[in-house]
C-alpha cells in the first residue's frame, strides 16, 4: 500500500478496527474512509453497493461484525448468523466487483471444532463439529473464510482471512449482558471495588456511562444493588463493613489466550503490507485453510485471569464458581506459526495490557 492509497475500514468505531485506524495514521497513512453504521448499513445490499461505487476504495479492511460472548452468542443465534454473513456476502462480493486490490477478513478462532487437538492449527477447520453455544457466529465466519478463498481461486482477488484469538483492549464492550469475558472481568470487580470502598459516586457515575438494562445512576440504590445482584456482583454489609462477593459462570477451568487489540492491529497492517494470497495459498490441487491465525501462543485459565484482573484492579472480595453455568470450549490455544514465519510476532503481555486498559477504562 502507498501512504495516499484509499484504505476502507469497516467497523472503525470498534475495539479492532479503531486501533487499526489508528495504527495506520500513525504510520503515516492519509487516506483512510470510514462510515458509521447509520452511514452506512453493511447488512444492506444496494447500500453497499453504492458506496464501493461511489468511493472505489483500493485496499479493505473487514473488521465490522456483530460480536459478543457466551450468553450473547447463545440467545441471539438468529442475529448472529443472518447479521455477520449479510455484511460479509456485502462487502466482500463488491470488493471483487469494484476491482479492491486486497481485502483484509477478521474472522473469530471459534471456527475451529471443539475438540479440536491444541494448538489450534489452521487446517483444523471443518475436521469435526463445533461448540454449540457459539455455532452460529462461528459459521458465519467459515463462510467469510470459503467466500475470500473461492473468490481467489475464481477471480484471482487478493482476499486473506486472519482468524484472531480473544481480543481486549481500548474501545472493548463492557455492557455486563453482551460482553466478553475480560472486559466483563474488569466492570464487575471495578464495581465490586467501588460497593467494598463505598463509594457510590463512582458506582452512579460508571452506571450513568454504561446502564445496566435501564438502570442507571439516578436510580435508588436498591434498584443498583438489585441489578448489580443479578450480574454476579453481590453486596452484604455486615457490621458496618461492606463485604462483596462476585458470582462467575462455570467451572473457570477452560483455558483461554489473550491478545491486545494494538498487538492484533499491528498484525493486521503487517499482513496488509507484507503478505499477498500467494504466500499463504498450499501448492496441492485442494486450495484451503489458507486463512492466518493471529494470537500470542499463551493461554492460562479463567480462574487465572479472574485473579489476576483481581489483583490489578484492587477488588478484595471472593469469587463464587456457578457450575451449573457452561463453560464453552475447554480450550482455545492458537497454533501461531504461520503468523510469525511470515514474520510478525505479538508484543504486549497480559499484565501489561490489562493495566493499560484498566487505567484507559476507570479514566
């Protein structure tokens, strides 16, 4: 890419393609477009069309989706699969059409079976069936994957698939019913943090920015208390001191990786810069799982993170393991091998990521 090449971002205004954005005007990049959603409606067709049309972006980079964790992922199963493969089947299609010179898909590493053996190594995809609570999105996002490599094979595009382990960072979703494990980790302990020290102006305060199914800071404190109850974050005051303890869903035994949204953006602008189809494409006479996986290669489990998300918050209650909840996958640990032979590497380390984004967030 040249610094003045016309770059389409789609999904800028989320935790990957935010940081993509930025990443790029610090590295000097001055053409980068972008749409808001209501700009622009991906899920729509003609929408779609007539802004490749109009724009003719020369190089794309697919990082918007509907995303969400384990309870998300299983309620809206609908969504997820109609939304992702209609935005998808939109932009990658009149990519191919509008003649886009390389186009960038951000799929999820839930595409892989769930009893895969780890680490999870690209051609591990479609051996075996998937986890069924996030069936849906991982589908959708396997479609994304065939639909770049079937357009490479017919049409000569540049298309590449990055398959990302569990992402986190600035810009990540906090809402308590839809976010991801790390992120919700952070809101419940801050807010376990501010019940233990009493501080309820910083309780109004976070409610206020991110309500909680309609509650928010001008609500009676038994209504906070009460929805707070209800995702996991338990008050008892005993003896004038206010005792807190966090409820989390499942066993916290499966084992998950974590890579920082400026590590994955990183990776990303690599990719965009240095590798082209044909250095990922096998020479067999059956092109497949040419996709990357983007991660660090380290994991720990959730017991482990919720412990250490405790001790750099400063939350000092007890966590409550509900069994009866599911845990999902045991283990997703990406083989990143390919990545880094093509010769990028991730540098943030767990520690130090949630540390920034604590700060960033309580800020």
């Amino acid at each position: 890419m040249k610094k003045d090449s016309k770059i389409y971002i789609a999904g800028h205004r989320g935790m990957v393609g935010s940081a993509i954005w930025r990443l790029l005007e610090n590295n000097g990049y001055t053409n980068l477009i972008a749409r808001t959603s209501s700009e622009l409606n991906l899920i729509n067709q003609q929408e779609v069309k007539d802004f490749f049309e109009k724009e003719k972006p020369e190089y794309v980079i697919l990082a918007a989706a509907k995303v969400g964790g384990i309870v998300a992922n299983n309620t809206y199963r609908a969504d997820f699969i109609y939304e992702n493969i209609q935005i998808q089947n939109n932009v990658i299609h009149n990519s191919y059409k509008y003649k886009v010179k390389k186009l960038l898909f951000l799929g999820s590493s839930c595409i892989y079976p769930k009893n895969a053996p780890q680490p999870l190594k690209e051609e591990y995809l479609l051996t075996s069936e998937l986890e069924y609570t996030n069936e849906p999105y991982a589908i959708a996002k396997i479609a994304g994957i065939k639909m770049c490599e079937s357009y490479n094979i017919q049409y000569g595009t540049n298309f590449i698939s990055v398959m990302p382990t569990n992402l986190y960072g600035r810009n990540d979703n906090y809402d308590l019913e839809k976010s991801h494990v790390l992120p919700a980790l952070i809101r419940k302990m801050h807010l376990g943090k501010c019940l233990e020290n009493g501080d309820w102006q910083a309780i109004r305060s976070n409610l206020t920015g991110l309500p909680i199914e309609g509650i928010d800071g001008n609500d009676t404190t038994t209504e906070i208390l009460n929805i707070l109850k209800k995702y996991g974050i338990n008050h008892n005051q005993v003896n004038g001191s206010n005792n807190v303890s966090i409820t989390l869903w499942g066993s916290g035994k499966p084992m998950r990786e974590f890579l920082n949204a400026d590590d994955m953006a990183s990776a990303c602008c690599y990719i965009m810069e240095h590798v082209n189809f044909k250095d990922v494409e096998p020479h067999t006479n059956e092109i497949k799982n040419t996709h990357i996986n983007i991660g660090c290669g380290v994991d720990l489990s959730i017991i482990e993170l919720a412990h250490k998300i405790k001790n750099i918050v400063g939350f000092k209650g007890n966590f409550d393991w509900n069994t009866k909840m599911p845990d999902g996958t045991s283990r997703k640990l990406l083989d990143v091998s390919k990545i880094n032979n093509l010769g990028w590497k991730y540098q943030t380390t767990l520690d130090k990521g949630i540390k920034s984004i604590y700060n960033n967030y309580i800020s």
